[in-house]
C-alpha cells in the first residue's frame, strides 16, 4: 500500500471510532450534566471534523498541476493541517475551557455517574483500536528513529496528526474519567470542571505541536542535509562538472520535491555534452531519491555562454538565456 492509502486507511479508522464516539459522549453529558463529559464530546467531535478536513486536503493535494499551480497542489494538504490545529485550539481547547470555568463557578453534582463510566469505557476501547492503527503505520514509516525525531522528520503530516489526536484523545478520557470519579467520590462537583480544563490544556497543547509542524513544512521545507548531500555527491560525480555551486531543495508535498542546482561545467565540452550530464544528473538524482518530482540545473562558467541547460522533471528539457 502507497502512502496515500496507509493515511487514507489511517484517517478513515479514526473517522469511524470518533463518529461513535462523539455520539454516546454527547447523550451521556446530557443525561449526567457532566462538563468533563461535555468537553469529551467536543473534543471527539472536532476530532470527525478534522478527520475529515485532512481527508479533503489529501483530495485537493493529489490534483494536477496547472498553469495556475505549475508545482501542483501538494501544499494545501499542510494548509489543512495547520486549520485543524486552528480547529482543535478555536473549538476543542475554548469551548472545553468554558465549561470547566463555568463547572467551577457554578458546580452541580454528577446525575447518574455509571452512564459516564460506560460511555468512558467504550470510547477509551475506540480510542485505543484507532490509537494503534495510527501508530503501527507510523512505527513503520519512522524506521529506527525515535517518536519525536521521526515527527520531525515526517513530510506527510496526516498519520502524525491522527497519532497525537488520538494520544490526546485517551489523555483526554483519562482526565475525565479521574475528575468524575474524584468529584462523586468526595462530594466534589467542581472537580468535574477541573478534568475539564485539563482537557482544554492537552487540546492546546496538541494544536500548538500541530500547529508548529505544519508551518514549518507550508512555509517550505527542505530536504535533510544527508539526502541534500546524496545529490551534491551525485552531481559532483557527474563527467564534466567542475564544481557545485549552490543546492537549492523544497518539498511541495509528502512525496514531491524540487531541486535547482547551480554547477560550473567545463568550458571545453559541446553544449550536446552538458546536455548528457544534466540527463545523467537528473537520472541519477531521481534513481537514489524517489521523492524527487522535478531537477532544474543552472549551468554557469563559460558554457552559459554557449547554451546554458536548465533541466526539469519529465522528457522535456528547456534551454535557458
């Protein structure tokens, strides 16, 4: 299975377990007027909606280029990212906020708790179904690196997204399942209110993380230094380059990437053999890196003079002044 479909596949066991899940916490707060419970079905209903948002913004992502979009549309799936963290902190951490303020000022004691007990429990079996699906696609996109490293390194946001909804999801549950204990336990209702603005807490935090990830890779992101080198050493490799000028590389999406080099070639050569190398580059290039989508090469030195070559993904290469 590609990567589309491992995200799809993850988006899509989340949707589900959420959609159910929103449902049963939403009749248990009304049936027990409990605000953690309350913040829970908010909180599992922004997660649907972000299910869905990412699912929109993986759709519109795969569009074709255009003469609008003549890299594509690979960014709008970090745009999307980036509104569902606006989502979860607008929606998720306020609207559960509120109503942990408005449990403290004005607390009322939990009516029929064991509702709540196994609504809880449903949803954390849910939450947990969708939290491994989530992390054994992701455990096996992050190869041997650590749990952050490999969030760092990620281009597709989607599985990470789902992984740490769904980890703030059963934090989230945990919470509310200490406060509405603690709160019948001890005959103290606005306990109820604290789990809730624990709640609101874990949703900011979660949006900001969210958020920070994704602004990083819509304002565009490069490649890592140790592919970055893969090209220099291929180009540097290459018959006729004397030397690497600068390595420019972008990620346009998951799995697109650009990459503009600007070598010297030799002066002696025939503009039909930097031609020949800027193929060979290119090839070689997209051989060892897959993710790369499109190769531009600047030639510089005396053959500028002569033909200066640009090159770019696909059979066509254009001549550059």
């Amino acid at each position: 299975m590609d990567s589309h479909g491992s995200s799809l596949k993850v988006l899509i066991a989340a949707l589900a377990g959420n959609v159910a899940i929103a449902i049963c916490k939403f009749v248990a707060a009304a049936v027990t007027g409990s605000a953690a419970m309350f913040s829970e079905a908010i909180h599992s209903t922004v997660d649907t909606g972000n299910e869905l948002l990412l699912m929109h913004g993986m759709r519109r992502a795969r569009r074709p280029s255009d003469a609008t979009h003549p890299f594509g549309y690979g960014l709008e799936l970090y745009f999307w990212v980036f509104f569902v963290a606006v989502l979860i902190f607008g929606l998720g951490a306020v609207v559960s906020l509120i109503q942990g303020i408005d449990k403290l000022i004005h607390p009322e004691p939990i009516k029929n708790a064991v509702v709540n007990y196994v609504v809880l429990g449903l949803s954390i079996v849910f939450e947990v179904g969708s939290w491994l699906v989530a992390y054994r696609e992701f455990d096996h996109q992050r190869g041997r690196l650590g749990l952050f490293a490999a969030v760092k390194r990620s281009k597709d946001p989607t599985v990470f997204a789902v992984l740490f909804e769904d980890s703030a999801a059963l934090i989230g549950l945990a919470m509310a399942l200490v406060g509405i204990v603690l709160a019948e336990v001890l005959d103290m209702p606005r306990l109820d209110g604290v789990a809730s603005i624990g709640i609101a807490c874990v949703l900011a935090a979660t949006a900001l993380f969210l958020g920070y990830e994704s602004q990083s890779l819509l304002t565009g992101e490069g490649m890592f230094p140790e592919l970055r080198q893969q090209i220099e050493e291929i180009a540097r490799g290459t018959s006729g380059v004397q030397a690497l000028n600068q390595v420019l590389t972008m990620h346009f999406g998951p799995n697109e990437v650009l990459v503009a080099l600007s070598l010297d070639f030799d002066d002696t050569i025939s503009a039909a053999q930097v031609e020949a190398a800027v193929a060979s580059i290119e090839r070689g290039i997209k051989t060892a890196l897959p993710e790369v989508a499109r190769v531009f090469v600047e030639a510089k030195s005396g053959v500028e003079a002569k033909s200066g070559v640009e090159a770019k993904s696909g059979p066509e290469q254009a001549a550059s002044a």
